[in-house]
C-alpha cells in the first residue's frame, strides 16, 4: 500500500509565499502608470495659464496706451480753457471718456493739474526731455512734466536701459515743430483750407487718424498760426502743442516680431510712468 504523504505546515507556507510574489511585483509598476498620468494634466495647466497670462498682458497694455491718451486729452483741454467744466465743454467731454474708459480719479486729477502748470500737490511743474534709442533701432524723444527732476531723469532712464534702450542723443534725427489741431467737421479735405492755412503761415495742412485738421508749423508761432487759422476759417482749435517730427529719410521699419514686442513692452512701461506726457518715434509704424 502507497501512502501519499502530505505537506508539512512550512512548505504549505511557502506556497502560499510564492503565489503572493507575482501580485507583488505587478502592484509595484502602478505608480508609474499613475505618474505618466498626471504628467499629462499638469501640461495642460500650464498651457491654458500662460494662454490667461498673455491676454492679460496684451489688455494691460491697450488699457495703459488709453490711460495716457485720455490724461493728455484732459491736460491739453485744461491747459487752453481751463479747469471749470461749466466754462469748458471740451473738458467735460473728456473727463466723461474718462469715466467711461475707468480711468483711475488719481490719475484724471493729475492730468487736470499737468495742463495748469503743476503737479498734485500744487508745485510748479519743469519739462525735461530724454533722448534714446529702443529695440528694433527706434530713435525715441521722450518728454516729462515734474516738479522732481533729478528723480524722473533717474527712473526713465532705468526703465530705458532695464528694457533693452540706450540712452543716447536722437533729437538730430527730428525737427521741432508747433502743432495746431482743429475740431472734426465731416469730409473734411485739407485742400479746401489750403488758402487760409498759407494766410495763417502754416508750413503745411494735413489730417490725423481721427479725421481732424492739423497745421504744422514753427514752434514759437504755434499760437499765433493756431488763432488765425481759427478765425479765418470758423473752426476750433481743440490741440496746441509742440511736437518732434520725425525726419522722413531716418523712419524705420520694425519687421522682426521679437523687436516689435520689445519695443511694446518698453513703451507700456514708459507710460505707466505718470512724468511721461508725449513719446516720439521714428517708426513707420504707430505703437
């Protein structure tokens, strides 16, 4: 007679030991699995947050070049019939624009404070005039207002330099001319004022982008062209001011889109510096 003989306890442990191996070492690639998961999910994270942060750079940037034409808007108004908007129409249109754009109250009363010759506090203000040359090779004028010269001259010159600019001279690539800005009328055509324009002693009569008639001439007649103008032609003037125009044989044509942007963001930077009242280019192209 044959006797089987059974397992002891030890090999019925063993048994059982190996048969948990496998369970084990196929437990052990999980976390990979799981890792190549999540990889996938933090990318799209990423993506969607630089997508977010890039509109927002672009909309702080349009909000800051409106924030400057607004404050100038409002200077230029208060500079020629000053700060009461019951006298002032022009005034009263643009502090309107300028609620409805949400411009902050700070900067609307320094714009009113700019166009009467004083900072906020009530000090007189000094213009200052910096010269330099941006990405892409743009030859820059860029004019201040202060009472605190030393400091802004500082400051403007950081942000320059920190964004890529040099400081360097770049007036000579300029001329220094008196710019008078008249009311829109509908059609208007430069040539149907030529004869008042000469009369005046403009050196030339053109429109801007907004469709206003604009004489150019020289700076210390500005007013004197401006009012005659005016009268002989029934219009009003809503702009004087003195201006850097650019030399046509030294205007550039920023083509290379890395410059371009340098050239953006170095000028969003300029305007959010409250000194800064009026940047020239040499550029083809309006930034």
């Amino acid at each position: 007679m044959y006797i089987t003989k059974l397992p002891g306890r030890n090999a019925i442990m063993a048994l059982r030991l190996d048969r948990l191996v496998p369970r084990r070492r196929w437990n052990c690639t999980l976390p990979v699995h799981r890792a190549f998961s999540s990889a996938g999910v933090n990318c799209s994270g990423h993506n969607k947050w630089s997508t977010i942060k890039h509109d927002k750079a672009r909309n702080d940037k349009a909000k800051s070049k409106e924030r400057a034409m607004v404050g100038k808007e409002i200077a230029s108004a208060t500079q020629m019939w000053g700060a009461d908007t019951k006298y002032n129409p022009r005034l009263a249109l643009a502090l309107s624009n300028a609620k409805r754009a949400s411009i902050p109250k700070v900067v609307i009363d320094a714009a009113i404070a700019r166009g009467q010759g004083l900072s906020v506090s009530g000090q007189a203000l000094e213009s200052l005039t910096i010269e330099a040359m941006l990405p892409g090779n743009v030859a820059a004028v860029v004019e201040c207002l202060t009472d605190q010269k030393g400091r802004v001259l500082q400051d403007v010159r950081y942000l320059i330099k920190d964004n890529g600019g040099i400081v360097t001279p770049t007036t000579f690539l300029f001329e220094r001319k008196g710019r008078v800005v008249l009311e829109k009328q509908e059609a208007t055509d430069p040539d149907d004022y030529l004869d008042q324009a000469i009369e005046a002693g403009a050196a030339d009569i053109n429109t801007d982008d907004k469709g206003r008639l604009v004489l150019l001439t020289d700076p210390s007649e500005t007013k004197t062209v401006g009012e005659k103008f005016a009268k002989l032609s029934g219009l009003v003037i809503e702009e004087l001011e003195m201006i850097w125009d650019p030399n046509t044989d030294s205007l550039v044509d920023v083509q290379d889109e890395e410059q371009a942007k340098a050239l953006e963001d170095l000028l969003s930077a300029l305007r959010e510096e409250p000194s800064v009242q009026d940047i020239y280019l040499n550029s083809t192209e309006q930034f």
